[in-house]
C-alpha cells in the first residue's frame, strides 16, 4: 500500500492575476491586497504577514517575529514593495485583521480550493514559485522557517521537468563535455 501526499494548491499565473484584480476592485479592508503581496513575496503565513509593525521593516526586509516555530526570519522583499508597504502603512495605518476580506475576494475570483487552504494557498504559491525559479531548497527552508526539510519539500511542488537537471548537472556529463571540447 502506498502513501498518500496529500496536495498543496498553486496559483499560476493567470489565477494570481485574477485573485488580485478581484481584490483591487471588491475588497473593503484597504490592507488585504498589501497583505495579499507581502505574502506572495515572502512565503509568510497570513497571520504573520497582518500583525507586521512598521518596526518590522528595514533595508528592504521584512522580519518575522513570534512564529509558529518560534524562530525569527528575516526575509529580503523588493525594493519597490518595501517602499510601497512603508508609504501604505503611512497612509492607512498598520495593518489590521484582514483574512476574511481576502477570502471574500478569493471567493468572488471564482478560484476554488480545497476545504481548510484558503488562507494558506499564498505561502504554498510562493513556495512552488521559488522552485521553479530555481530557487535553493534549502534557502527555502530557511525563508519559510521549517524546521525539517521533509516539510518544505510538501510545500514546494517539484514538476518533474526539474529532474531533468540531473542529466545535465551531473559530474559525468560534465566529464563528457570536457572531453568533447578538449577533442576538438
């Protein structure tokens, strides 16, 4: 008998850009689509994402305190988000509970999920992402603040064109190209 993993929801591309046009255009909390990116830009989960301070930000970072593993992160965002969170947060006031403005938004977007991943499908998008992207999975693990390795990888969704690596990366095929160019 085999076992069963079980599946993490992605969005790709066109369904992000739906979910954040929905969000753009209904949501009533003028933090949810900030929130929404910090996410997406750094793996968190969404309660960690809303109870960031001002304090929280500095040289293009973001830092995660009190976490579900107890561990401090301090994760890089784009120069451009950070100056858009900073103006943001100077304009409407730091964040505030959000979570269920952003599910209305998922909701009317029309994307369906599985029961129970709702507000976690962005952290298992970035994860996904950063792979594909070809990303270090063990950089990830440290982003996303697991403790085992065994569990990024259940966040991080490999499609199987990534395995082709292997025929490429490895030590004889690169043996094989030396050859072949130190013959000619």
């Amino acid at each position: 008998m085999g076992t069963w993993t079980k599946v993490l929801p992605t969005l790709f591309e066109q369904l992000l850009e739906r979910l954040i046009e929905q969000i753009k255009s209904s949501a009533i909390n003028p933090h949810t689509l900030m929130i929404t990116k910090l996410c997406l830009a750094t793996g968190a989960r969404w309660g960690e994402a809303e109870s960031r301070k001002v304090h929280h930000f500095h040289n293009n970072r973001v830092e995660y305190t009190k976490t579900k593993g107890k561990k401090t992160r301090n994760v890089p965002i784009p120069e451009s988000l950070f100056n858009e969170i900073l103006e943001h947060i100077d304009k409407h006031g730091e964040f505030t509970p959000s979570i269920g403005s952003f599910r209305r938004a998922l909701n009317a977007s029309g994307i369906k999920l599985p029961r129970g991943q709702q507000s976690h499908v962005l952290r298992h998008t970035f994860a996904s992402h950063f792979m594909m992207n070809r990303g270090n999975i063990l950089v990830l693990q440290k982003i996303l603040g697991h403790s085992t390795l065994t569990m990024t990888m259940k966040y991080a969704k490999f499609d199987p064109d990534h395995f082709k690596e292997a025929a490429l990366l490895n030590p004889l095929t690169t043996l094989e190209k030396r050859h072949i160019t130190d013959d000619e």
